[in-house]
C-alpha cells in the first residue's frame, strides 16, 4: 500500500471547539499543511516532518515555539499569524527553538512585535531562504536590529554576498509598503506612515551594511507624497537603477525632481534635524526606466538637463520609458537632446499621444 506522506488539514477560523485534536500516529507524515488545525505539540510523529505550512490565530507565540521544537527535521517552514497584538508573555527562561535542518523560512505576521518575538528565539544556522512579511508594522524603530538579524548571512557560514538588492516603496491601502529583497531573503513591511521614514532609512543602511553594499534598484509605484519621502530617503545610498510605475495620467516631474533634489532632513536618534549626506542625492545612478506614464518632452528633456546633466554626468547613461505616451516634441528630437550630454534616451511599447 503506498504510504501517507503529505497531509492537509483545514478547520473554521471561527471553530468554538478545540482544534488541536490528535490524529493517533502518523509515522509516515512528511510534509503537513494546517490551516486553522493546530498540531498536538506532544505528537511523536513531528520529529519526522521535513515541511510545515502553519495558519494560527489563537495559539500563543509560547505554543508555536513548543511545537517548532518538536519540529526538529524541519527543512520548510511557513507560518501564518492572524494576530494583531502579542503580548509579552515570553521571559527569558524561555529557551530558544534550533532548526539545524532549516533550509526555507517564511513567517506572515499581522504586527511587528509578534514577527520579532519569534525571530528572536529561532536559530536556523543553515537557512539560506527567508521570507518575513509584516503587515501592519507600528514600531519600526524598536526593531531594525531583529530585522537586521532575519537577514544575515553570518550565522550559515557564506561568503558569497548578493551583488544586487531591490527596494520597492509602494503605495498601499493603508500606508506605504516597503521591500528590500536579494536572490534569497526578503523582509516586507505594509501599512508605514511618513513618521517611519528615519527608520526606513537606518533599516535599507543596516541592510546594506550586513550585505556588503550591493547595489541598489531602487523601485517607486503609484507615487504619493508619502512614498516620495521614502523614496528620496536613500537618495545617499548606492542606488544604480531607479524604476519608477506610474499610470497614463502621471507624469515624471515629480520623478525628476526628487532625484534631483538636496538630500531631505531626517530625524536622528537624539532627536536633532540634519541633512544625511552632504553628497549630490542619488550619485551612484547610472539607468532609469519610467513605466506607464504621460511625458511632456519639451519639459521632460529640459528638466532632465537642467536637473540631472550637472550633477549626474557622467554616471547617469540611460533613461527608458515603457509603455509611455509621449506630448510635444519627437522623441527622437529630445533623444538627440540628451544624447548631447551622454544620455541615451530609449522608448519601448506604447508612443504617441
């Protein structure tokens, strides 16, 4: 008979009754999926599972720990937290969960402190994919070093750095969601107010730090004056390549003007207002793409030269738009322009008007 390996339990969310039920022994159970069901923390059959999908709503962190520790085999773990507000229910005493076995890690959480309390007590040496998304993040600040610490590469003994980070800074529903992601590790935090931007910034320096300052492409969509402030927040980072999303009805001014504009005052840790560099804003940008936007060329090329040309040159080398819809002048005309201060400008998809 062939043996029971992969096993998918689903219960209500909303179930009054103990979900936690056992299931008798379950030797053969490598790969297990339980939404809303919670394992039986002393069920002898986890030692053996090599794969954990996990939506909790009621367990506490302490539960989920215990039950990671009896987990020992784990190679990929996902959790899925619906709680909103952790309380600090764990004391040191508490020791924490080794996943020597760990290879993939993604954790969903709905507040940055039960993320955190978790990270805080894992230790997966070995775990080169890493996922942490939080989705209503309200302490940043408190937090960079744990972020910081999901991140790192020292404790799985690799050399090899990532030559390349992208930072997306996205309109949401409720607030800005930041990205900073590599080939393998990916932290994502929704719902930031303009009052996180300093730690946005300290958190994207940190980041650059830990990872040997690889460069950056630095990505904006669907713009407001929110996402903006955080935008030109790492304009003293090593950002190579700027994207920017748009729709028909934008234009680039705003674009172009936060590129080009002096580095914004940020807050520092005593509370004084400074500028964080005293460098020209974005000086390592060599390409910028512009996607699904309205371009008035006349303006877009004049500002371009009198913006970008002075500080820029001869760095900046490139400027592609994708599917835009161009007003006024050729665009071979303004690519003539530009090409006069060693800017190649280019256009793929969408022209005319």
């Amino acid at each position: 008979m062939p043996v029971l390996q992969t096993l998918e339990l689903n219960a209500s969310p909303w179930m009054e009754d103990d979900s936690s039920e056992p299931l008798g022994n379950l030797p053969s159970i490598r790969h297990l999926g339980a939404k809303w069901w919670e394992p039986p923390t002393e069920a002898v059959w986890l030692r053996g599972l090599k794969e954990l999908v996990f939506w909790r709503q009621q367990k506490s962190i302490t539960e989920v720990l215990q039950l990671l520790s009896a987990c020992a085999s784990l190679e990929r773990l996902e959790i899925y937290s619906m709680d909103e507000v952790v309380a600090r229910e764990l004391p040191d005493a508490i020791p924490a969960v080794a996943l020597p076995r760990l290879r993939s890690i993604c954790l969903n959480f709905k507040s940055d402190e039960a993320g955190v309390t978790l990270i805080r007590r894992l230790i997966a040496p070995q775990c080169l994919e890493r996922t942490l998304r939080v989705e209503h993040p309200l302490h940043l600040g408190l937090y960079v070093a744990d972020y910081q610490r999901f991140m790192s590469l020292e404790d799985k003994g690799i050399r090899h750095y990532p030559g390349l980070a992208v930072v997306n800074v996205e309109r949401s529903w409720f607030g800005t969601l930041i990205e900073y992601q590599t080939e393998t590790c990916k932290v994502s935090l929704n719902a930031l107010r303009a009052s996180e931007v300093p730690a946005f910034h300290n958190l994207v320096q940190e980041f650059q730090k830990l990872l040997k300052g690889p460069s950056l492409t630095l990505m904006i969509k669907y713009p407001t004056e929110d996402t903006w402030l955080f935008f030109k927040s790492l304009s003293n980072q090593n950002v190579q390549t700027i994207e920017a999303y748009g729709n028909q009805s934008s234009d680039t001014s705003d674009l172009l003007e936060a590129i080009g504009a002096d580095p914004p005052d940020l807050p520092s840790q005593d509370g004084s207002v400074a500028n964080s560099t005293t460098d020209r804003p974005f000086k390592s940008l060599s390409r910028i793409y512009i996607h699904d936007a309205r371009v008035e060329l006349v303006d877009f090329t004049t500002k371009v030269e009198e913006y970008l040309h002075k500080d820029f040159k001869p760095l900046l080398e490139e400027i592609v738009f994708v599917n835009c819809r161009f007003e006024g002048m050729e665009l071979a005309q303004a690519a003539e322009r530009l090409t006069e201060i060693g800017i190649v400008l280019q256009a793929t998809g969408r022209r005319g008007g």
